[in-house]
C-alpha cells in the first residue's frame, strides 16, 4: 500500500505542507501556456495549487491516492478529477498543459523516464509542462516514501529526449536554491 494511501499520512502530509503553494510557479507557467488552456495537474495533492489554476486554466486534477480525490471532491463537487498513476498517466484525454509540484520527485529514477514519455503522448503538440523538483543530487526515503532530489543537467538529460527546455531555475521554497522548476515545450 502506498504513503498517501492512508488516511493518517494523507493528514500528516497536509498538516505540514500547509502555507506552501505553487503561487511563483503557476506565474511562471502563464508566461508560456495560454489562459483558459487545459491543463492536468499530476499529483494535486489537497488541491492547493488546483484552486491556484483554475483561476487561469481549465483544470483536471488527478492523484494516485483516492483520499485525496474524495477530500477535495467532497468540497468542490464539480470539479474534474481523475484517480491517476503518475507514471503510466492512463487517460485517453489530451492537454495543452502539465502541472506537478514536486510529485515527480516521488518516482524511481526508472519511472520518471516512462513518465515523461507518457506526459508527451497525452500533450497537444507544442504542449507545455511545468514541473518542480527539490534541487540536489541525493535520493531519501522517509516512512517508505521516496524523495530523489535533482540537478539541472540531470532534468535537462531526462527530459530532453521528448521536450525543449524553455526555463530551468532553482529558487526557494524553505533554504536559497533547495528547489528547482523546469519549463518545456512538447518536441514536434
């Protein structure tokens, strides 16, 4: 069973990402995907930064954890949610964008390759992606729950086989440079 498979870590994970969003990146991402765009979010978590988007973008929200789902759901009853594997991203919908914050950071190595290979097939071409990592070159696993941090030429190698860079930036999150964002476009 996964982390946020359980209710207890789904409202520890709460109680301390609370007062974090994704405020800095979502600006970011509007420089380079248009309003009213659809986008998905992979790994919406509570749904912080989903409420940030849908001022902007028509949103999906998805998670691999199906508390998350229903927590928010049961707040915002309409709201277009999907009980999705960040890996395989089993959908036949496509987006003008994606969006996660520091959610892929939880995949093996091994799996953040097939991710970003299904990321390319469910974008329209010239989809946009906005994803945040936490910045480093160390793996951690805390309670079963992996953390892989990365650098910038370890993204750039990852993700350049099917996207362009347009931005890669570290900034802070809690310490100077502990975080790093990357924006790219879908290769034609």
């Amino acid at each position: 069973m996964g982390f946020f498979h359980q209710e207890k870590n789904v409202k520890e994970y709460i109680k301390m990402a609370e007062g974090y969003d994704g405020r800095e990146l979502i600006a970011e991402l509007q420089k380079h995907l248009p309003e009213s765009s659809s986008i998905l979010e992979i790994g919406m978590g509570p749904g912080v930064d989903l409420t940030l988007l849908k001022k902007h973008y028509k949103v999906t929200g998805s998670d691999y954890s199906k508390i998350f789902i229903d927590r928010y759901q049961k707040q915002n009853p309409d709201e277009d949610l999907l009980v999705l594997d960040a890996i395989t991203l089993k959908t036949n919908r496509k987006f003008q964008g994606l969006y996660s914050n520091k959610v892929l950071m939880h995949l093996t190595r091994e799996d953040l390759k097939q991710s970003i290979k299904r990321q390319a097939e469910i974008l329209e071409p010239e989809g946009i992606i906005c994803h945040a990592f936490w910045h480093g070159d160390r793996e951690e696993n805390f309670d079963g729950l992996l953390f892989i941090y990365y650098t910038e030429e370890q993204l750039r190698i990852l993700f350049e086989g099917s996207f362009d860079i347009i931005k890669m930036e570290t900034y802070k999150e809690m310490e100077p440079d502990d975080s790093l964002f990357l924006i790219a476009r879908k290769r034609i």
